[in-house]
C-alpha cells in the first residue's frame, strides 16, 4: 500500500515539475524592471491623472455598502432563527414531532439562503455589478445595482431568469438602484 502511495506522489510530482518547466520554456523572456523609468517625464505626460477625469467616473462604493448591509441583516436574522430551531431541537421540553419540524425548518433556512446566493451570482453573471436576493413565502424580491440605469427589458430579464431558476418563486419584484435612473 506504501509503495502505492509513494508512486502517486512521485507521478504527481513529476508531472508538477513538467508542467512548470514547460510553462517556463514557452514564457517569452521576463522584460527587466527598471523602477526609476517610471518617474520619467515622457511617461508622467503620457499618463491620464485621475483628477482631469474625476467628472466622468461614478462611485458605487455607497451603493456597495448598502447591499452589504442589507445582506448582514438577513444573515443576523436567520442566524437567530437558527439558533432557537437548534435550542428547540437539542431541548427536552419539545415532543419528536416538534423536534422533527425544527429540523425540516433548519434545512429549508439553509436551502433558501443557499438559492438566494445562488441566485446572486447568477444576476451578477448577466452583468449587473451586484445583486441582492430574498425570498419569503414565494415572493422573490431581487434588488440590483446596475450603472447603466434599468429598463422593462432588463427587469424582464430578471425575473424570467428566476422564474426559470427557482420553483418555488411565484411572484418575483425587481428594483434597480445606482446609477442614472
């Protein structure tokens, strides 16, 4: 069983060293660094300095911070809802019955928050920067960020991507915000 052991590591290995000074043989040759060219007036000129597009740029950070927050309170939230269902499970005081719905309540707590999540990186993978999901009793509401404004096409987009994605979801609202609106 060593001798097993002992050659997939070996294998595993020396595949690794393959791999690298392969990588290695076809990388173009490093170009050298020389920090003082970067301070040089030729390059100071060529660059854009921030200041002279400050007008064109727009924050998210406020945007960014709200879909955080609203995301820590949900996660408080069903944190405190787990934590009576555990009590509930580990106490005596409650009947096998009882116990048996505060488990079948944990698993679907945790099936929802893992959909919603789920849900997040898929709206975030149409295009839209970020995406905050939550559902109760078959409403998914779904609040987005997007810097190109929204229109009913994209909300449409939205919604028939939930539609499809969830079963449970039978009525979805989709709310924009960021952005020119």
């Amino acid at each position: 069983m060593k001798t097993n052991k002992r050659t997939v590591w070996f294998l595993t290995l020396l595949s690794l060293v393959a791999v690298i000074s392969i990588y290695y043989v076809k990388e173009r040759a490093p170009m050298p660094f020389d920090g003082i060219a970067i301070f040089t007036k030729e390059t100071t000129d060529a660059t854009k300095l921030t200041e002279e597009t400050a007008d064109e740029t727009k924050p998210v950070f406020a945007e960014l911070v709200l879909f955080e927050e609203m995301r820590m309170e949900v996660r408080n939230e069903r944190s405190k809802l787990h934590e009576q269902l555990e009590t509930k499970m580990t106490s005596s005081d409650y009947t096998a019955e009882e116990k048996n719905k505060a488990f079948e309540d944990m698993a679907e707590l945790t099936k929802r928050t893992s959909a919603e999540n789920l849900l997040e990186m898929e709206i975030r993978a149409l295009g839209y920067p970020d995406a905050f999901v939550r559902t109760e009793d078959g409403t998914v509401k779904v609040t987005v960020l997007s810097a190109e404004g929204h229109s009913k096409k994209m909300a449409d987009q939205i919604i028939h991507h939930v539609m499809t994605s969830w079963d449970d979801a039978r009525d979805v609202q989709v709310d924009f915000t960021g952005g020119t609106q």
